[in-house]
C-alpha cells in the first residue's frame, strides 16, 4: 500500500526490556486501517544477539535513524514515531538529529529528556546489564495497574535485560528544531495537567515538555504499560494522533 500526507509510516519503540513483541496487541487493532507500522527491536534488546549487552545508546539511535532513512527514502515523507518509557533517550537523540524526517512524536507515558540527561547515572561501570526487577520492586517505580496475570507472566518470560552502557549514555542535545516537531503526550500514569504543571515549574523529568511548540496531551488512565493494559485505546489514540495535522 503507497502511504499518503494523511497516512505516514508509524515506528512502534517500547522501553527497556521490551522488544516489537510489545506492540503485538496494539498491532491487532491498527491493522485494519492500512497503514505501515513498523514495531522495533532496539540493539541489546535481542535475546539472540550474542553481543547485546554491549549495545549502546548510540546503537540504538543508528537502528531507528536506519529505519527512518529506510522509510524516508522509498515514501519520501516523514514518519511518526511512538516511544514508550525509556525509548525517549535514543528517540530524542534522533529528533535532535533528525527533525526533518520526523512528522511527529507520541510519547507513551514517557517524554522527550533533557540535554545532558542519563537514565541511571550511577550505575557503576561494570554493570554489564538489568534484567527486569521483581514486580514488587517495579511496582515502586512504575504503576502496574491493569494488567492481568496473563500479562505479567509474559512481560517476565520475555523481558531482555537492558544493557548497561544504554543505562549510562549521556544525550547531548544540539539542535533546537526538534522543538518544532509536533508532539502527543499520552499521559497514564500522570494526569496530563499535572505533568505541564510540572514541566513549567521546571521538573527535571519533565522540563523539556515545555520547550516544544506544539504539545498534544492525550489521556489514558491505566499503569505504565498501556499497551497491554488498554491496547484498543492506545490504537485508536496512536492512529488519531499519527494523521493529526503536522504542525
């Protein structure tokens, strides 16, 4: 199918542990509307790559930059790109890097970071890889709610230990057109007024979201992981939000 203005190619990125397989549930329901979605894997987070635990954050930029360039080159127009929870690190590197072939941004109960910013800044250096913590310990950290037992059991039987020199990259941010990338925030975990409330205060989390021109906020109550939680939603939003008005 030749996508059109109206119908871009949509980049599916889920964050640390996580693998294309992610997305499969949201797939279902975007599947009847035609489009090209392109669900990634990024470097160290494939079980069968031998070396995975050396991938870096630079890795995983080079892989969606490779994707992009692939998109842009046989459609010749921007994609949108979707990035859930720790994907915001190589995905703001590539829209610093990048804003021309990028027609918008939908963070996922996540945001873009802040220039200088590392995920686990005192992760020591021989720290070779994090497998995924106990749900107990997770729970602390990033809500679980909704999730079924089902769900649970397939995120640990899956889950990829995130290598340790992607929890250590430093992004370093250069170009200020990546704040004129339209931009959709689909707020779970953290009502969406709450997180601009925070964002102009100057949260360091949360700061850069005020930065950006045009901001879209999208709410979606459930835990961190919407994409298992409430995936028909999450696909009727990512499609909604993916044929939105560029700018």
């Amino acid at each position: 199918m030749t996508n059109n203005a109206s119908n871009p190619t949509i980049l599916l990125i889920a964050g640390h542990w996580l693998g294309a397989w992610a997305w499969d549930e949201v797939l279902e329901h975007l599947a009847a509307d035609g489009r090209r979605i392109i669900p990634m894997t990024l470097p160290g987070l494939d079980e069968r790559d031998p070396e995975r635990a050396s991938r870096t954050l630079e890795d995983q930029a080079a892989a969606i930059e490779q994707a992009m360039a692939q998109t842009s080159a046989s459609e010749s127009r921007p994609v949108v790109i979707v990035a859930h929870s720790g994907a915001n690190a190589p995905v703001t590197l590539v829209l610093d890097r990048h804003p021309d072939l990028v027609r918008r941004v939908v963070w996922v109960d996540s945001g873009p970071v802040a220039s200088g910013s590392v995920f686990a800044p005192d992760a020591p250096e021989d720290l070779d890889e994090l497998p995924l913590p106990p749900f107990d310990a997770l729970g602390e950290q990033a809500g679980l709610e909704g999730l079924s037992a089902e769900a649970l059991a397939r995120f640990r039987a899956r889950a990829v230990p995130e290598p340790g020199p992607v929890l250590r990259g430093r992004v370093e941010l250069t170009n200020d057109a990546r704040l004129r990338v339209p931009t959709t925030l689909v707020c779970c975990s953290i009502p969406g007024t709450q997180v601009m409330e925070l964002a102009d205060a100057g949260h360091p989390v949360f700061v850069e979201v005020s930065k950006f021109d045009h901001v879209d906020l999208v709410d979606l109550p459930t835990g961190h992981w919407p994409m298992w939680s409430r995936p028909g939603d999450l696909a009727q939003i990512l499609a909604a939000a993916a044929t939105s008005p560029a700018g």
